[in-house]
C-alpha cells in the first residue's frame, strides 16, 4: 500500500488546537491497525524553539535524538506510538539554513535560488523524510503551525499544494477553523471559516474536511451552511465543541462523527470497527474520581498554560492511575515570601510541591525555600532538572552547614559550587542547539525510591541542561542524608537524588514528563501523586 498523507491546517485564529486534533486523529488510524507517522511544520525563522522564550512558545519538548521541538509533539506523544525525532518538526529556519547551506557548497550552481522551486523542493523532501523514519508507514499526518493567510505560512502552503498534486490520490487536506458564538445576537457566525476557505482554495488546497472549532453545539442548519459555501461534503463538517471535562475526550468525540471512517473512506484505507474503552474508562475517572490531591507549581513560567505542558499533563496522568483528580495551585517563584513561616501560610494547602525546570536566577531563592520548608514538614516533593539543583544547594546550605553553596550559573565565584557547569559545555559561544540534550542511559541504586517506582536496574530518560551536581561535594552530602539514587551509565553524574528519612523527596536531572502518557502513566509522577495521597490522608484523615 502506497504511504497515505494527511495535511491539516488551521484559520481565522491560532490557538485552536491542531496539535491535539492532529494527535487525535493520529491515535483514531492508529486503533484501526495503521502505522502512523507525525509531522508539524513551523513557519518561524528560528532554527528550533530552543532558545525561545516560554511566554512566547511555552514549552520546548524534547525526543530521544536530542531534537528540542514545538510542544505538539508533546501531543502526538501522549496520544499515539509515533516515533518522534528531529525528522517530526521542521521550521523555516532549519529550511533557509540548508538551502542557503547548499548554495555556499555550490550545489545550485548556474541557478538562481529561489522560494520556488528550492524552498519548497526541501519542505516537500521533509513530508517524505518523515515517512521513512520507520519501515512500513502507512500514513503521514503533517501539522501545519500558523494559520492561513499568514505570509511566513506560504511557502508550506505552496509545497503542500505542489505535493497534493503530485500525489493526488494519496493525499488528504484537512482545515481546523473557528466557528465564533456571538452572545448578544444569540447564533454562531460561519463567515470567518468561509473566509478562511477560500484563502486556502485560491491558494490551491481545497479542503476535504473542515473542522469547526466552537463553543456550542452546532445546528444541521449551520453545517449545511459551512458545506455548501466550503464546497464539502455534509458528513465532512465535523464539530469539535470546547471540552467539557478534559483534552481526552477529543479523541472520543471525533470517533463518534466518524472523522476516522470518513479518513479511511477518502484515503481508500481499511476501515475496521475500534475499540476506545481505554479511553473511555480514563474519561469516567476523569467524571468520577475517589477523591482530589492537590499540586503546588513553584516556577518562574507558571501563569502561562503552555509553559509547562508536559508537566501538568504528567501529574494528571499519575492522578488517573491512582483513581483521583488533580487539583493545581501555582506560585511564582520570585513573588514568594523568603520568611519561613510567611512562606508556609503563602503556599499552603497543597499536598505535595513541585518545581520544574527552568534557566536564570529568576525566583531561585523563592525555590530553595520551599524545598526547605517541604524537607523540615516531610511534604511530597519532586524537583526536575533545575529543581534537583535547588534541592542540592538547599541540602547543602541547611542540612551540611555550607551557608555559601550555590549554582554556578547564578553565581560563578561561589566558594562552594555545588552545582556546576557541565565540563563539555565550558568554552562554547553558541546557546542553540548546544546542551546536553536527548536520551541517556541512567544506573539506579538498588533500595532506593527511584529503584522501587521504576522497578529496574537501569532507564533511560530524556536531557535538557548545561548544568550539573559537582560530586566533589557527593561524600558529604551522603553523610548528612543525601542520596544519590541515580548515575549516569559510564560515569559518575548524579542523575537521581532522594533526601534520606522522608517519605518522599526526589529530584532529577532529566525531564520525565516527556515519556508520560494518560495511558502508561511515568513511574516517577505516579509514585509522587501516591505520596501525595498518603500526605493528604494523614493530615485530613480521609
């Protein structure tokens, strides 16, 4: 069978949610026995994401090969086994760069470069690339990130048109657009998406399905209307409401409008019956939980909803396992009393703490007291990447007496230097691109915490960081308490670390949340939501 493509694209506004659109229908094709392939394409000039801000991008994620990508692919993850690498995302930036590359090498020699041909001849071989990342793909699914209209989005348009074409019998155009619900009229106004349609059609790309996103339910009458001026088919105008109680019902609402059918009808692929009570059953824990345990977010980025995606989503999927919804409070970290008792009224009533990654001094302290006040009240804490640096130096300064211990990063001539930089990170200029970044294999410790959520010797788990813990200061460290639960396989890094005589404090360097998902739930957030419910429990008896 010839590989399959479906392009979806978005209109009228960004923000709709084509990324779990995209990683919905992924899943949808996946339960009908396809092997599917994820592709989103950015059009902004920035090579990757990387050196974004959060504000801006929220969260960077990272795959196995060390590629730091759109958080889409922290979707497409979640919801489906697609294998994810550098080949799943592709910018503009990494598109100019190589065939501006390919020009200084003289491999166009006698031609003018130009968009058309050479910088869609790329975006094209990249659709293909995709496709062969594994043997035997049956269908690839290519976000397209921006909306219609956008001048940074043509040249992705132009290619998708050109590739359309070229594969006119294997290619499917699907358009995520908005359907807004004016209140004081009453009545939904579908003019946007008309708009949006014909911006795409006088490009060249008419849409198969339209996707409406919406805040109600939409008429027959609307969606006639949207068929008949968007020139589809009347089963192909599917509605995709707001959610009423989590971002995974996506997937079952769609299957009941038949969008996978649909697909499988247009594309010519099988179209067996599928079986959704996996999802299903986590919607009705979703409805129905036991009881509710409550996070406390210390960050920098915590007003941003994007900022730490992978993060929330990770926790709720540990608050599924356990049968109980998730509640979350969120501090940032700079604003945060450094008085201990003023501290403990301030973040208060939560059953556990977490502090996630992040770069820059920004809150550092507001961190540091927190890990404190959960080490002295034996509150559930995890800190990931940064926040095992903060567990570190807070260990330090307060359980082994050095007063003056710090980062590296925030202070470079601290005389106690607990946590440090990395040694191959000393002397590079360039920031993008240039951390130690991707999968690595980690030794656990028998007996530990680690050890007992992961149930193995050795995992691996995904970086993002230019700093580490300085072992000069490991022997006396693990003298006061401190464990190092955790190693880098060949060498001696701290990878894990657990405070010795609480019930659970754990710190790592990599990014767990990146290989979570609601349905296979990461060991270590599973375990963290467990001790936060044996904390809610003791301190309110049910």
């Amino acid at each position: 069978m010839q590989t399959k493509y479906i392009f979806i694209t978005g209109g009228v506004c960004s923000s709709l949610g084509k990324g779990l659109t995209s990683a919905a229908i992924g899943l949808l094709l996946e339960k009908k026995g396809l092997r599917v392939s994820m592709l989103k394409l950015d059009p902004y000039l920035n090579v990757d994401p990387g050196t974004m801000s959060p504000f801006q991008h929220g969260e960077v994620y990272v795959t196995d090969d060390g590629a730091e990508t759109d958080l889409d692919l922290g979707h497409y993850y979640r919801y489906t086994n697609s294998f994810l690498s550098k080949a799943s995302n592709a910018t503009s930036g990494q598109i100019y760069n190589t065939v501006i590359k390919r020009e200084r090498h003289g491999d166009y020699l006698g031609k003018t470069v130009q968009v058309i041909p050479h910088i869609t001849n790329e975006i094209k071989q990249r659709i293909v690339n995709c496709g062969k990342q594994q043997e035997n793909i049956d269908v690839v699914l290519v976000e397209i990130g921006g909306t219609a209209g956008d001048i940074e989005s043509l040249p992705f348009l132009e290619a998708i048109r050109q590739f359309t074409y070229d594969h006119r019998n294997n290619c499917l155009n699907i358009h995520l657009t908005y359907v807004p619900y004016l209140k004081a009229a009453g009545e939904v106004k579908t003019k946007p998406s008309q708009h949006s349609v014909q911006v795409l059609r006088g490009i060249g790309i008419f849409p198969d399905i339209i996707v409406c996103r919406c805040e109600v339910n939409l008429s027959d009458e609307v969606k006639d209307k949207i068929s008949l001026f968007c020139n589809v088919n009347r089963r192909a105008v599917i509605e995709e409401k707001d959610v009423e109680h989590s971002i995974y019902e996506v997937p079952l609402d769609l299957h009941k409008q038949g969008i996978d059918a649909l697909i499988c009808e247009l594309l010519h692929l099988p179209n067996p019956s599928i079986n959704l009570s996996e999802w299903e059953k986590i919607l009705e824990t979703i409805k129905n939980p036991k009881g509710t345990v409550t996070v406390g977010i210390v960050g920098k980025y915590v007003q941003h909803q994007d900022a730490y995606k992978s993060v929330f989503e990770s926790l709720t999927h540990g608050a599924l396992a356990a049968g109980y919804k998730l509640q979350i409070k969120r501090f940032e970290a700079d604003k945060l009393p450094l008085d201990d008792n003023q501290l403990a009224k301030t973040i208060e009533g939560c059953d556990g703490y977490l502090v996630p990654g992040g770069f820059g001094e920004r809150g550092w302290l507001g961190k540091i007291h927190t890990a404190k006040l959960c080490r002295e009240k034996k509150i559930p804490y995890f800190g990931i990447c940064l926040g095992m640096q903060v567990m570190a130096v807070e260990f330090a300064r307060h359980v082994v007496g050095l007063n003056e211990a710090n980062s590296t990063e925030f202070d470079p001539d601290t005389i106690h230097p607990v946590i440090s930089l990395l040694s191959e990170q000393r002397g590079l200029q360039d920031l993008g691109g240039t951390m130690r970044l991707g999968a690595y294999i980690c030794d656990l410790k028998l007996h530990t915490k680690a050890y007992q959520a992961y149930k193995s010797s050795q995992i691996s788990e995904r970086h993002r960081h230019r700093y580490e813990f300085n072992n000069t200061y490991k022997e006396q460290m693990e003298k006061a308490g401190f464990v190092v639960a955790g190693t880098l396989k060949g060498e001696n890094l701290c990878e894990i670390a657990e405070v010795k005589d609480h019930p659970w404090m754990i710190g790592v360097q990599f990014h767990p949340e990146f290989k979570s998902k609601p349905t296979d739930p990461h060991p270590l957030f599973r375990d963290f939501i467990q001790a936060m419910i044996i904390y809610h429990k003791s301190q309110h008896g049910k």
